[in-house]
C-alpha cells in the first residue's frame, strides 16, 4: 500500500530514533537525512528544524569520538559538550544519555576518574528512566571500572555482576565479553585466581566466536597474568610457561593487528615472567618494548607499571641504586595516576633495595609505606574471604614480613622496646585479619535487617543446593550427570556469594560498622594473659621466620628457619609420630629447641599457640622438651588460636553470656547412613559407613551431665533439621560424634555429615556456610571425627574450614583433629575428656589429661 509523504517522514524520523538507540547512529543519521529532505517537500519547518538538529548532534557525536581515538581530548569533550547542549535544547534526553557516556571515557583516557564516575551516575539515573537496558549495562560497567581503578574490588564486582546481568539479557556479545574480563580482573587481584580464569577463558571463547582480535588479545594477556601470580606461589615451572604461551600468542595478534596500546601491557608482563626466571637481559628487552610505545602514547599507568619493574630487575642484579631511582619515578607516576597496585610493591621493593644497602631507616619507611597501601585496598573489601585472598596473594604478606625481620635486625645490638612492639603489631596485622573482622560482622543480626526480596532469594538458593546435593547421592549417577549437578551446584554457589554481597552493600548497618583494633604487645600482656600462660606466636617467612613468646611479665622475639626447612622439619616429624612402629622422636626434640626453647624462662601450666603457614599442620604438644625429654602434653596443656586480638574479642564475646543458657549439652551420634555405605556426594574419595562406637560414645558422656539438662540425638534423630530446629544457641557444649567432611579448596562445602533420610527436606550434610547462619552461645563445640581441622590454607589467614563456621556462629572453643581418627580410640577419648572436664578442669586442661591417659594406656600409648 502507498504511504503519504508525511507518513514516510514519520517512519523515517522513527525508524532514526530506534537505530540511534540501537547503537547504529550511521544509520540513523542517513534516516534523519531522508526525513529532513521529505520534511522540506512537505513544507513541514518544524520537522526539518527538529531533523535537522538530530543530524547535527550525531555529526558532532561522530566527530568528538574521532578526536578522542587522536587523542585530542578538550577537543573531544567540547563537540560532545555542544551535542549534548543540542540534545538538551530540543528536549532529547536518549541523545544526551549517549553523549555523556561517550564523554565519559574521555576522561577515563585522561585517567580524570571523578568526572569519569560523575558522568556514569548520571547517565545510569537517565537510562534507568527511560528504560534503556543496553545502556543500564554499560553505564554499571562503566561504574564498577570506576572503583576497580580505585582498588574498591567489592563495589567494583557488584557493579560488574549487575551489568553482566543486564547485558546478558541484551544479547551483547561485545559487552558481555567486557563484563567478564572486568569480574575476572577484579578475582585476579583479591587472589581468587581459578575464578579468575574461569571468567577469562569464558571471555576467550566469545572473543574467538566474533574473530574479534582486541579482545583476543586482552583475554589471553590476562590470563597469562593469572598463569604467572599462580606460578609465583607454586614455583612451578608449568605455570610458567603456560603463562609465556599466552602472552607471546597475545604479542603476535597485538603486533599483527597494530594494536599499540595492548601490545605495551602484554610486552610488559612478559618481562615480568623473565625477571622471574631470573632471564634479566630478556626481561628487559620486552620492558624497553614495553616503554618506548608507553610514552610514545603517553600512557603514565602502563609506563609506571614498566618503571617499576626494571627498579625490580636493577635490585635483583645488585643495582640497588639504580633501582631506587627507577622505584622512586614509579611512586611518583602512581600517586599522580592513584595507581594504589604499582604504589605498594613499589614502597615495597624500595624498602628492599634500602635494606640490602644497609640503610634500615629509610627501608623501614619504606615497608611501613607499603603496608599503608596494602592496608587501604583491605579496607574497602567487604567480603571476608576475598580480605583473605587478597592479602594472602601476589607478594603483600612480604611488606610485612620484611618489616619484622628488618626490625629484627634494628633490635639486635641495641634492644628497644620500640622495635618489639612495632614487630609485634606487624604480627598480628599479617595473621587472621579477616577471622578478627568476622567476629565483629557475626554481632549483626542480619535476619532482622534483610529485605523479604532478599530473604526469599537466600531461602530459594539454599533450597536448590540441598536439591542438588540430594541428586549428587543417587548411585545411578552417570558421570555426564554427575559433571552436570557439580556445575549448576557451582552456579547456584555463585548465586549465593552474590546475594551475600548484595546484601552487604544494600544494608546500611554495614557501612558504619566499626571493625577491631589490632592489639599492642601491653594490651595482651595486661588482658590475655596470667601467670600461668605462655603465648607463641609465630611469623614464617619465604626467607625469614620469627617467633614472640609472651608472658604477661615479658616478650621474647626470636629467630626461626625459612618456611622450607621448617615445612621439610615438620613434614619428617609428622611420618615419623604417624608410624606406630617408630619410637624415635628426636626431630620432636630438635623442634621443641627451635619453636619453644627460645622463648621459655621457665615451666608454663598453659601453653597458647598462634601459628602461622605450614605450623598449622604441626601438633606442638607433641614435641619433646629438650631437658626433660617429656611430651610437652606431659606437663602443659596446649590450646590454639588465629591471633591474640581475635583470641581476646572471642573471650569478651563470651563474657556475660552464660545466663542466656539453660542446658549443658547437646550432642549428635551413629547417624543413619542408610543400609550400606555411600558416597560422599562430590566427595568422590571418601564412603561414609557407619560409626558404631560413635553411638556408645555419646551415651557415656550423657552420663555424665544432669539428664534434665541434655539433649542427644542418635540414629535416624541425629538430622541436620533437628540441629537448626533445636534451638542450639539454649546449650552449653554441642558435640557431633559423626562423618566430616572437609574440603581444601572450597570450604564452603566442608561438612558434618549427619543422618541421609531421603524424606527429608535437608541432605543430611551441614555445611560450613549454613553453619555460618546458626546462631550459638556455645563454650565448646566438639567434633569427633576425622580431619575436622583441616580446610583450606590461606597465607597470612590460617587454616579456612569448619572451625571459622562455628566460631562466627557464636561458638567460644572448637575441638576438632589434625588428622584421620580411629573410631574406638576416639571414643574412648571423649570419654576421658569429659570426664575431666566434669570434673572443672579448663577444656584444654582436660583435653591434656585425657590424651595422657591414652598414652598411658596399654592399647593407646602411640601419640597418634
């Protein structure tokens, strides 16, 4: 049918309007174009006024993104500040929207990230008024990029997920591929680095989909950089070199592509991977590459990046100062860029060069620098494990352990108490940092603060993982299926970190929360400590370790080996007090003189360990004094905690609390497993069967209590339903004499593994993340079972497992073992601990006397 002129300029005005907003503004102009030509034919002014004003703000739009690709910036910003006064005057707020988040990265280019945020929030405001997802998306993109540049990592991912979700449901690909490099940047720095490559390599896959070679090249130089933080850690040459693979794939397309700007950051971090190979000559070439296009493109991030490691390469050949020099330029250049991540390591590795020139005092202002910076980033994470990750990875822990051993070296020929208590502190900042904020987040009652969006989320969640997890126990699995239920479970746990965060960000009791103090080395002597107690904590270096033993009389600080003669001292301990054939002990011998001799004035009743690294894995009270050549556990009980400050905010927690319980115990044994054994869902390696003496077990120590005052569940009552329905938060001590479950790598998953009904709407497996939502009042929590203090071992945090669940959910002292237990012995264990403890004994005291019976005993005299 034949339309009218007016109709076809109509349709053309429109048609201009959906292409504009469709991201096609060539398109649109020509539709503005033929709709000015039939709005002059039809004598229509208005219209060719209207068109005519829509055509000059996309020449402009056009023209001002030209400027910005020469790096013409003010003149980029004028055009797009006469379009946008255009779009303004004629009342077009989707083309101001466009316009100001153009603009926007013109000042990104300029590193100007206020007014690069300032834009992003008004153009976010406008396009969620007139419902334009496409640009909700990037504008959140936009702002997450924002706060990754600041090092705000938790604000930045939040941002990031919300426009991935958007973009997702847009269908842009381009956009999408952006998304998941930024979320995958953002894990790469807190430390996260399977996450990490997990979001890159599923960039990588779209890139190569839409032969987009700007994206291939910043996919594979990212993951590269994930290879060589890993290799850092594992010292495997395999990392390595997976990490080179990637990168000179990436040098290739950058340089085939002409594509200046990528070619400089990946150039660059291949240098760093020579440099730690120690291939100085190489690692140079590329850094001079890497150089020589920054400042032709006057890129200051990247150029204090490549600075700052060529002063590395100089400090490793012994240049030191020349490295001083080349580390002071890079100081220089990020606090004018506010590029907190150069800014750190390089305070970090000045402290080094000055330490090795033997100039203390500037190395010590250099470290504490550093530490500054590192503890600034710390701050603005929300999320605790990601605290954790993030110092715990990529070098961060060496400012403060270069710190200790420098003020180690400072104290030596003139003891001050100003360089103890300084090292001390330094101690405590690197040991159990995210445990301590915890405790204060655990006072927050968040189930009263949620919104019921919020609530019924969480509640969904939970409920499709118990779902997943009751799938996994069905022996009729294929493993296709199997590998399908593990990676939903793995989505829906993704789901969940992410709620957790939105929650925290939305919930304005947070943003004024108030987090711990570190304690001083008087606030422990004069709080924690009495008499009779003896505290060793510890600090192990990749070159150094030291210990502090501290009374409340006095300190010692003392020299210990690196961390790898202690892990191969510890490692060779272990096999020889795990062989019941062996009965020689000397390696217990020799690291009682090198962990407790040189702190002891005297004997100590009470023993507390702080360890740090591999000395989690070790039992001390199984070390043998070099005088008496007793057990320690002979004449001292021996108790652990993360740190002194969070072993103080656990006991003030604890204070006043014991009216609001009216029973003593509580406690779960035999639980049902079925007819036959089972497999542990995505515990492959492990069957759970029945714990018969588990059963006779509980019953003797119920025994021992009032039986008005006890509850204990055995068989098909011992449930995961019957711990949260009943009211655990009314008991004194909960004990779990069953299966557990842990899991190195994600410790969300480790569990207590009670009664499997199929009825029933739990799975049987208490994990640590629903252990986090119980409320408890608890003194003691007892877990009778196999490896419950293992989990996952992070640098500068400790041991991340089920006693991290407990402690947050009220609980004041776990006990838990170090390594697979004998069922029988166990039983008999317990019976002697409560006993002892009945009998008002502290529970580590009893827990002492009781392991000393079994040695004592005929069928139980091995230590292990």
């Amino acid at each position: 049918k034949p339309i009218s002129k007016p109709e076809e300029k109509e349709l053309k005005l429109h048609l201009g309007y959906l292409n504009w907003n469709m991201g096609l503004p060539k398109d649109a102009l020509l539709d503005f174009e033929k709709a000015k030509e039939l709005s002059k034919a039809i004598h229509d002014n208005d219209s060719y006024s209207l068109n005519e004003s829509l055509i000059k703000i996309i020449s402009l739009y056009s023209t001002a993104k030209e400027q910005r690709s020469a790096d013409l910036y003010s003149e980029s910003i004028s055009t797009f500040q006469e379009a946008i006064r255009i779009s303004r005057s004629i009342n077009h707020p989707e083309f101001e929207l466009k316009c100001l988040r153009q603009m926007s990265a013109v000042y990104l280019e300029q590193n100007e990230l206020a007014q690069f945020l300032k834009l992003n929030e008004i153009s976010l405001k406008m396009a969620k008024e007139l419902n334009f997802f496409k640009d909700e998306g990037y504008c959140l993109n936009n702002i997450g990029l924002y706060y990754y540049k600041v090092d705000e990592y938790s604000k930045a991912l939040i941002f990031f997920e919300n426009s991935l979700e958007i973009i997702r449901k847009t269908g842009n690909t381009e956009a999408e591929n952006e998304c998941l490099n930024n979320i995958g940047a953002v894990y790469k720095d807190i430390g996260e680095y399977e996450k990490s490559l997990s979001y890159f390599f599923s960039s990588l896959a779209l890139d190569k989909k839409a032969s987009n070679p700007e994206f291939i090249i910043i996919s594979l130089n990212n993951i590269g950089t994930v290879y060589r933080k890993k290799g850092l850690i594992s010292k495997s040459r395999s990392d390595f070199n997976q990490a080179l693979r990637y990168l000179e794939e990436g040098h290739r397309f950058a340089k085939d592509s002409g594509q200046e700007k990528l070619e400089i950051r990946v150039a660059n971090n291949i240098g760093t991977i020579y440099s730690d190979l120690l291939d100085y000559q190489k690692a140079l070439h590329f850094y001079t590459i890497g150089l020589t296009l920054a400042e032709k493109l006057k890129d200051k991030e990247v150029i204090c990046f490549i600075i700052n490691n060529i002063g590395i390469v100089y400090s490793q050949m012994g240049k030191y100062e020349e490295s001083t020099r080349y580390f002071q330029k890079a100081i220089d250049i990020a606090v004018e860029v506010n590029a907190g991540q150069v800014l750190w390591e390089a305070f970090l590795e000045m402290g080094n060069a000055f330490k090795k020139r033997n100039l203390y005092s500037d190395a010590l202002k250099s470290y504490q620098y550093s530490i500054e910076v590192i503890e600034k980033t710390r701050s603005s994470i929300e999320m605790e494990d990601m605290k954790a990750s993030f110092l715990g990875t990529d070098r961060r822990l060496e400012a403060y352990h270069n710190a200790i051993d420098l003020l180690f070296s400072m104290n030596q020929p003139n003891p001050s108490s100003v360089y103890t208590d300084q090292a001390f502190r330094y101690f405590e900042k690197a040991k159990a940092r995210s445990f301590l904020d915890s405790l204060e987040i655990s006072r927050i009652s968040i189930v009263q603060e949620i919104d019921l969006q919020q609530a019924n989320q969480e509640k969904q969640i939970n409920n499709d993982l118990t779902r997943l997890y009751k799938k996994l126990l069905s022996a009729e699995l294929s493993l296709e299926q199997k590998a399908s239920i593990n990676e939903n479970i793995k989505t829906v746990e993704d789901d969940y970190a992410k709620l957790k965060r939105d929650i925290r960000a939305r919930n304005p009791v947070y943003a004024g929360l108030r987090f711990p103090d570190i304690l001083g080395l008087d606030d422990i002597q004069k709080r924690s400590l009495d008499n009779q107690t003896i505290a060793f904590t510890y600090s192990v270096g990749k070159e150094a370790s030291y210990g502090f033993a501290v009374t409340r009389s006095g300190s010692k600080f003392f020299p210990l080996p690196s961390r790898d003669i202690l892990a191969d001292k510890i490692s060779r301990f272990l096999k020889t007090l795990t062989d019941k054939e062996n009965h020689d002990f000397s390696l217990g011998v020799e690291l009682f003189g090198i962990l407790i001799a040189p702190g002891l004035d005297r004997d100590y009743p009470h023993i507390l360990i702080i360890p740090d690294d591999v000395l989690h894995y070790l039992p001390f009270e199984t070390l043998r004094s070099t005088s008496k050549g007793k057990w320690i556990a002979a004449d001292s009980d021996v108790s652990y905690a993360p740190s002194l400050s969070s072993l103080q905010e656990i006991t003030e927690r604890a204070r006043g609390r014991a009216s609001k319980r009216q029973k003593d115990l509580l406690a779960f044994g035999d639980p049902d497993y079925g007819d036959s054994s089972i497999k542990a869902a995505f515990f492959e390696d492990q069957t759970l069967s029945r714990l018969p003496f588990s059963e006779k077990e509980v019953a003797k120590i119920a025994q021992l209590f009032n039986p008005q005052a006890i509850t204990v569940l055995r068989r098909q009552e011992a449930t995961e339903l019957a711990v949260k329905n009943v009211k655990p938060d009314d008991f004194r001590i909960i004990h779990f004499a069953a299966h557990g479950l842990i899991d190195d790598q994600k410790p969300a998953r480790s569990s207590i593994v009670l009664s499997i009904d199929p009825h029933s709407p739990e799975d049987g497996f208490l994990q640590a993340r629903e252990i986090f939502d119980l409320r408890l009042n608890a003194d003691l929590i007892v877990l009778s079972s196999c490896r419950t203090a293992g989990g996952r071992l992070i640098r500068g945090e400790g041991i991340e497992g089920l006693n991290r669940s407990f402690f947050y959910a009220g609980a004041s002292a776990v006990l838990m073992s170090l390594w697979p237990v004998n069922d029988e012995a166990t039983s008999l264990l317990m019976e002697r601990f409560y006993l002892h403890l009945k009998a008002e004994d502290s529970i580590a005291g009893a827990l002492q006397k009781a392991k000393m019976d079994l040695i004592g005993s005929p069928d139980f005299s091995h230590p292990y």
